[in-house]
C-alpha cells in the first residue's frame, strides 16, 4: 500500500504552505521566472523541500503561467528516505538516460543547424532559436544554499550559436549542496549536445557519490566513449561540494583542466585555489588526473568561478591576464559579496568589447557576515 505522505489535500493549495521555509527564496525565485504556457520557452524548475506527515521530502517543481497569468505549479515528490535508493537507479541506468537526453539535445540542435543553413530564415530568427536552446542549457533559477549567496552571469560572444558555458547549484541533502562551473569545447550543436549530458550527468553522479573527484571521474567515463573518431569533444570543469554553518561553510572543489577559482577574503585578500592547477580535462583520456582542495569560507568571504573566456580575452595585442591582472582587479573589490563581485566582473568583461571572443561565464557564492544556516 502507498503510504500517504500529506494529511490535507495538495492539489490546487498554495505551494508556499507546503515549501519548507528555507527553500522560500528558490521558491519566490521559481514563481517570477515563470514564462507563459504559450512561450517558447521550457518551463522553469526548481528542487525544494516539501513539509509532509512523515518529515521532509524532496520535490522537483516546474512553473509556467496561464492565460490569465496565474502561476501553475506540477511538483514530482519523492520521499527522503528513498532519495539515495533513486540516486543509485539513476546511477545504474545513467548510459541509457544520458543517450536519451543526448539524442533529444541533438536532435533540437540539429534543426537549429538546419535553420541557420536555410536561405529562407532570418538572422533575427536565428538568434531567437539559439536563445531558447542556450537557456534550456542554463539554470533558469539559481538557487543558494541555506545562509549564502549566490550570483552569476552568462555572455554569449555570438547570438547565432550555443555556447559551451554551463554552471549550476543545486541541494544535494538537509545540509550539503552542490555546485560546479565548466566549459565544454567548441560551439553550435556539438558543443551544446555535451553540455546537455555533462549537466545530466554532473547532477546524477553529485547524489550518488559526494567525493568531487568521483564525480568527476564518473563524467569522464560517460563522456569518453560518446565523442571519438573525427569529432572529439571533452570539457573542463571544477566542481565542488559546500556545507553552511552559522561559522561558515566548508567548501570541497575537484578541478578537470579547468582555470583554478579565486578565494576572496574578508580581509581584503584574494588567492588562487593553486591546489585545483595540474587536473586534467574531462572526456579526453581514459584515466585523467583530477586534483582536489578543501577550504573554509569565513563570514564575509567569496568564491569565484570563472570560465577562460574572461582570463583570455585579447587586449592590447595579448591575452588579458598574461600578467596576472584579473587577480588583482578581484581583489580590488574586497571585502566584497557575491552579487557585488558578479557585478564588479561583469563591468570589466563588458569592457572588452570585440577582444571578448569566447563565452564567459562566472559563479560566486559568498558567506555574508552574521550568515545562519538556521533560518
């Protein structure tokens, strides 16, 4: 017998009466991101926790809006105690759904292909269809961990192609979340088919196995087989798992290939992660190297991701930081939080104007002073 997980009726109630307060935020973020049901574009979707009889549950919601521009909200719920037991199913079978959501990327990415060949189509026709495809490969709420902030942002360097860009953050358990910044080489259909499976894939192998670097030896095993022969792809990327406290948040990061992040510090300071230099790319070898590093964000620290597209944007007849300026316009601006380095990073890569020739994508996520995971 199913056993019943809600002692009042659900459907057609206010989700806010069922969302556990802590998720509010993502909740109220969810809702203003919902497009109309006529839109192009997908529906916005969020993972919350759901107050029931039998004590938390996990739920993924999806929101659109009607005629009438109500919000309309379809929750997927599972329970607490079977979240790892559906981690482990999705684990077991992740090559047959990973090959499901690569044939469905590429077959939207094809017709976008298709369309930019075509005479008959508009550049402002074309534009529209790889934003609707880039937006898909992007979250379109991001979430933040209990007590933090979180910030990012996302230029494209075409408006004709999909960008290999991707970030995420995304809860894991009650305590810790997930994260994680990459960049998938090339551009247009083939880039973003690998985008779609390493987000996929990223996400799955996080609630299976904690350690960063399992994971990231678990993309690398999916990715590897998928693209040889003439078209080879592969992706660099840092992920990382983050645990909040009232003291700060621990912070474990595995690097593949991927620029290292900047620790900026309440005390006006901003170090490299060095530790996370020397991993190798994902997708390109059978037996990668992958270097890890744990850190403690302090009340008032920062952490920063970034893609290559900033470090490497051309300026004066060379790259950007060949002389290490990004470190130093970061630490120009701390003690600082999340959102006002996005901004600060924004500004300069806004600045570069046609030097800025690959996707930039950043990701920060900030303990603010007098921070609580109780709340």
């Amino acid at each position: 017998m199913a056993r019943r997980l809600f002692t009042r009726p659900v459907v057609g109630a206010a989700v806010g009466s069922l969302v556990d307060g802590a998720d509010g935020p993502v909740l109220d973020a969810l809702i203003a991101a919902a497009p109309r049901a006529d839109d192009e574009t997908p529906a916005t979707s969020a993972t919350v926790r759901l107050r029931t009889a039998s004590g938390p549950v996990s739920a993924d919601l999806a929101a659109n809006r009607g005629p009438d521009a109500t919000v309309r909200i379809a929750a997927s719920v599972s329970g607490a105690d079977r979240v790892r037991d559906r981690a482990l199913a999705e684990a077991l079978s992740a090559r047959s759904a990973t090959a499901a959501a690569l044939t469905r990327s590429r077959d939207a990415l094809v017709e976008s292909e298709r369309a930019r060949a075509s005479e008959h189509l508009e550049g402002a026709q074309i534009r529209s269809l790889a934003t609707v495809l880039q937006r898909s490969l992007l979250p379109p709420v991001l979430a933040s961990p209990p007590g933090m902030e979180t910030a990012a942002y996302y230029h494209h360097a075409s408006p004709d192609e999909v960008g290999g860009d991707f970030y995420d953050v995304f809860p894991l358990d009650g305590q810790a979340w997930g994260f994680f910044l990459g960049d998938v080489s090339g551009k247009g259909a083939g880039a973003a088919a690998v985008t779609s499976l390493t987000r996929y894939t990223l996400r799955a192998a996080a609630v299976f196995d904690r350690n960063p670097i399992s994971v990231l030896q678990n993309l690398n095993a999916v990715l590897l087989p998928e693209f040889r022969g003439d078209d080879p792809r592969f992706c660099t990327v840092v992920y990382g798992t983050v645990v909040p406290s009232a003291e700060g948040a621990v912070v474990d990061l595995a690097g593949g290939g991927h620029p290292p992040p900047l620790h900026v510090r309440a005390d006006g300071t901003a170090r490299y992660v060095d530790d996370l230099l020397g991993g190798q790319l994902v997708g390109g070898l059978p037996t990668p190297h992958f270097t890890s590093h744990r850190l403690v964000l302090s009340p008032g620290d920062v952490l920063l991701l970034y893609s290559d597209g900033v470090t490497e944007a051309r300026v004066g007849g060379g790259r950007y930081d060949d002389g290490g300026d990004f470190r130093t316009y970061v630490e120009d601006s701390a003690p600082t939080t999340a959102t006002a380095l996005v901004d600060h990073v924004t500004t300069l890569v806004e600045g570069f104007g046609d030097g800025l020739q690959d996707d930039a994508a950043l990701l920060a996520l900030g303990m603010p002073h007098g921070a609580s995971s109780d709340r």
